[in-house]
C-alpha cells in the first residue's frame, strides 16, 4: 500500500503510516493520495532510468536532467500534477530513488540550475560517480530459485540494469525478490572481501548499494535459512 502524500504547514510534504507530520504531529493537508502518488512515482522512475527521449528528457553523463522538464513531462501525462507534487514525490519517497540539486519540497522550478536523477536503477548508458559512504561487512541479494543455477557459476551479473542492486538487510533482499518469485532466495553477500579485492560497491539512495558484478566466490546461499528463522 502506497501512503498519501501530506503538507504540513511548516515543514512540508510527508507520507506516514499514521498521515500526521514526523516532526510535529500535525495532520496537515492531503496533497496526493496514495494511486497518484504511485503513478507519479512510476512515470518519474522509468523516464529517469529508462525511457528519457520518450518523455522528451535529455540527460548528461552523469544521469541528470533539468527539474522543470521532468515536470514538464509529468504535467503532459497526467494533466493534474504539477511542480508542487512531483517535488513532494521526489521528497518523501521511501528508498531515496531520486536526487535533486534544487530546494527540496519547493513548489516553484524558477532556478535554471535546478536539476533531478535517478539514483540507482538505469538501464540507459549513464555514468553515476561513486559516493563516500560506508559500506557494510555483508549485504544481500534476493532472486528467484531458477537462478541459482547460473548464479552458482557465474555470480550476479546486471541483467537489463547498468549494475547488481544489493540490499542492508536479508528482508529488504526478500522483499526485492518477491517481485520475481513467491519464495525468493536470499543470498550474502561478502561486501568486505569485495572491497578488500578491489570490487567497488557504491551506496545508492537510502537503503541500496550496487556493484559491476558479484563474483560467485563472494556468495552464501545460507542466508535464506538465517532469515526465515528470524
């Protein structure tokens, strides 16, 4: 279930389970419901990762593109959005899918500078620098039982994404592997001995790390018996 999207008067756009604002309780107004918040999600999602000249979006090396052609494009396919709810989409989704150069929340795109991504997720030839943060000791990855197979001999490689997406925790690799199979596998990941051999990872949004590739060395498929005891 998608939550709706809310304002609070002083601080700005939220989504909560409980629809009050995580800073002052207050109830605020509702801004989007939970479909459209979805739809603007989704749309904003594939022309920034995979369909950018369909949106009529030119992005640089680096994946960036101007905020006021996004929103541009969302207002041309749904003609009730505008610069108010795709920044509050941008703002409150849950797994940090975008980054903005812009004020965050604002309501205007007046500042030619002002400029939008994706994190993570492209299957469109971009070049995404690597970030300082820390990485931790095992990550995890979710994938359905028929591919173990060809992940025992040949590791995880990108499919129809520029990198193999990893997960902080074995639910959150559960749940990523849910999309493609009702009792998914979770794999550990050696993220130390990876980094300690030179593999890069690179942390992508709030709770996504990637890499080139993950050799099968670095792989343990017990983790999927350690997660479902707990």
């Amino acid at each position: 279930m998608t939550e709706p999207v809310r304002t609070c008067a002083e601080h700005g756009p939220f989504a909560t389970d409980d629809g009050t604002c995580p800073r002052c309780g207050a109830r605020g107004t509702e801004l989007l419901t939970g479909a459209r918040r979805r739809r603007i999600s989704k749309y904003t999602s594939g022309a920034l990762r995979h369909f950018p000249e369909d949106a009529s979006l030119e992005l640089d090396g680096r994946g960036w593109t101007s905020y006021d052609e996004l929103v541009a494009a969302v207002e041309r396919k749904y003609g009730w959005a505008g610069h108010e709810h795709v920044a509050a989409v941008i703002a409150t989704d849950p797994k940090g899918r975008f980054e903005r150069t812009g004020p965050e929340g604002a309501d205007e795109g007046s500042d030619p500078g002002d400029r939008v991504r994706a994190a993570y997720g492209h299957s469109v030839d971009v070049d995404l620098e690597p970030t300082d943060a820390p990485v931790p000791d095992e990550l995890y990855h979710g994938t359905a039982p028929a591919n173990l197979e060809s992940i025992r001999e040949s590791g995880l490689r990108p499919i129809s994404r520029q990198h193999v997406h990893l997960s902080e925790s074995p639910g959150a690799a559960r749940h990523v592997g849910s999309r493609h199979a009702t009792d998914p596998v979770v794999l550990a990941v050696d993220a130390a001995g990876m980094l300690a051999d030179d593999h890069r990872i690179t942390k992508r949004g709030r709770e996504t790390y990637t890499a080139d590739r993950v050799p099968p060395r670095y792989l343990d498929e017990s983790a999927s018996s350690d997660d479902r005891r707990h």
